[in-house]
C-alpha cells in the first residue's frame, strides 16, 4: 500500500513536472508571438549548493505528499468502517426488535438477553467513536444509547402505576397497540439519530 | 474488604421481571431474599455492599428497578446510596441506570 501510494506520488510529481515543462515552453512562444523578445543566450549558473537545497526541496516535498496521502488514506479507511458498523448495527437492531413486536409470546428473559447484547454492542461502537475523536461534538451519539434504554424499559417494564393495559403473566409481557406504537416511534428516531451520527463521522 | 453479593451466582442467570406473580426470579424475590438481608448487615456494620451485575444473560428494567427502587423506598435513596455499591464490566451504563431508580424511587 506505502509502495504504491509513493510510486503514486512520484508519477503525479512526474507529470506535473512535464506539464509544467510544456506549459513554460508554450508561454515563451507565446509571449514571442506578442513581440516580446528574450535575450538570445541564458547563462546557467547554478552553485553546487543550489542544487544540494533543490534536491532537498525536492525529496522534502515528495515525503510531506506521500505522508499526508497516507494519513488521509488511513482516517477514510477508518471511517468507513465506522460507518459500515453503525449501518449494519442499525439494520440488526430494527430487525431484532420488529421480530420481537411481530411474535405471538414475548418472554421478558429473552427480550433482556436480546437487547443486552445490542446495547453491547452499541456502545462499543461509540467508544470507537470516541477514541478515534469521530463526532464527538455530535449530540445524537449520546442519544442512541437512551433510545436502547427507551425500547428497553418498552419492552420489559409494567411500572407499579401502571394503567396502560400492558401485564406481564407467566414471564410473558402482553403489549398494548399503544405501547407497539411507541416503540415503532423510538426506531424512527433511533434510524435518524444513525443517520445523524453516520453524517457527523464522515464530516470529521 | 466489602462484601459482595453476585446476582449471576447466587440469585440467578436469568433474572426476571417485576412481582413474584408475573415471573420466577423477580426483581420482588430478589430484594426480598438476597439484597434485603445483605444490605441491612452492611448498614450495620457501617460498609457497602457491592452489587455484581455480571454474568447474566441480561436485565429487564422491571426487575431493577423494584429490587433497587423497592429498596429506596423501603429505607430511603439517601441511605440505598451510602451502602450500596454497583459493579458491572459487561454493561457499565447499568449503574447509571440504577443510581437513576435509586434516587427518583423518593421523588
């Protein structure tokens, strides 16, 4: 990869420096045509010196170039996968969680190991996120890990005043129409908080 | 050292929902039978009682929050707070969670 991202630079330096060669030539004729007149010898006169600090001007700014490419090209790459994660982190939790609404038993026990292990894995995430200080000024980042706790607390908490019909009987919580609907209404806001956070990595 | 009381190993792996009505292993049966009784002797002897949250297979907020808001209302947030202590490595936000039912439990 350094190999070719450096053969990459120097070809680039190459053909800036013929173009630039050409481009130089093209102006002299130019400037001829328009009735400018150049001395008719150039006298070279280049210390060894000169040279020395062209060379180092030279090599100095083709390492700079391939160094910079090379960081660039390794944050992409980071990100990239920050956001391939974020995405396919999405895709499973809205399935997992649809599956849970759409069967005929939801059993607390296995809703809890469920979304424990999505909340895991959530949070993972975010804190690649920020050690790599990816959207860290995003405040849709600390939000996501609330609406796991909202369709938690959906999910598997009748609280003691209760008085919205949701029971819970032989470890099997029955939910209402209404509660389905509050839970589809965090996944909308969960898929736009994703999306606000998959913006706010690719922007940084 | 404080003691230490680990849900996983001496509750269950597989923890419940909120009343002894609605499920086995529930947050009621816990308070009642293991965190009670633990936590009035750490009150006694004037130390904390750490809460090892690992090593189940996860937590409806049902159960924390009778086993530990039960407990506030019981014996006061104030008080729930001085002498228990929560550890759980596999999901850290848990203690937050349960600071929060801790302390609205007197609200």
């Amino acid at each position: 990869m350094r190999k070719i991202l450096l053969g990459d630079t120097f070809f680039h330096g190459l053909v800036g420096f013929v173009l630039g060669t050409l481009l130089g030539m093209l102006l002299i004729v130019s400037l001829g045509m328009w009735g400018f007149k150049f001395a008719p010898e150039i006298i070279l006169e280049i210390s060894p010196l000169e040279i020395v600090s062209l060379g180092i001007t030279v090599l100095l700014a083709l390492y700079v170039t391939s160094k910079l490419t090379k960081k660039t090209e390794e944050d992409r790459i980071e990100k990239d996968l920050l956001i391939s994660d974020l995405k396919e982190f999405k895709a499973e939790f809205v399935s997992k969680v649809h599956k849970i609404l759409h069967s005929k038993t939801i059993k607390v026990v296995e809703v809890s190991s469920t979304l424990k292990v999505l909340r895991i894995a959530l949070n993972t995430i975010i804190e690649l996120v920020d050690k790599h200080n990816l959207a860290q000024t995003c405040a849709a980042r600390a939000e996501l890990d609330k609406r796991i706790r909202d369709i938690n607390d959906l999910l598997t908490d009748v609280p003691q005043d209760a008085h919205d019909g949701t029971v819970i009987s032989g470890g099997e919580i029955s939910l209402t129409a209404e509660r389905k609907d509050k839970v589809v209404a965090v996944l909308y806001d969960f898929n736009k908080l994703v999306f606000e956070v998959v913006a706010a990595v690719n922007r940084s | 050292m404080n003691p230490t009381l680990s849900i996983a190993k001496e509750f269950s792996r597989t923890p419940g929902s909120r009343y002894r009505t609605e499920s086995t292993f529930s947050g009621e049966e816990f308070r009642e039978t293991c965190l009670k009784p633990r936590f009035l002797q750490a009150v006694e002897k004037g130390t904390k009682l750490t809460v090892v949250l690992d090593g189940t297979s996860g937590y409806a907020t049902s159960f924390l929050e009778e086993a530990f808001g039960g407990l506030a209302r019981e014996y006061g947030s104030e008080k729930a707070l001085k002498h228990i202590d929560i550890i759980s490595t596999e999901e850290k936000y848990l203690k937050d969670d349960i600071v929060e039912y801790i302390t609205k439990a007197n609200a």
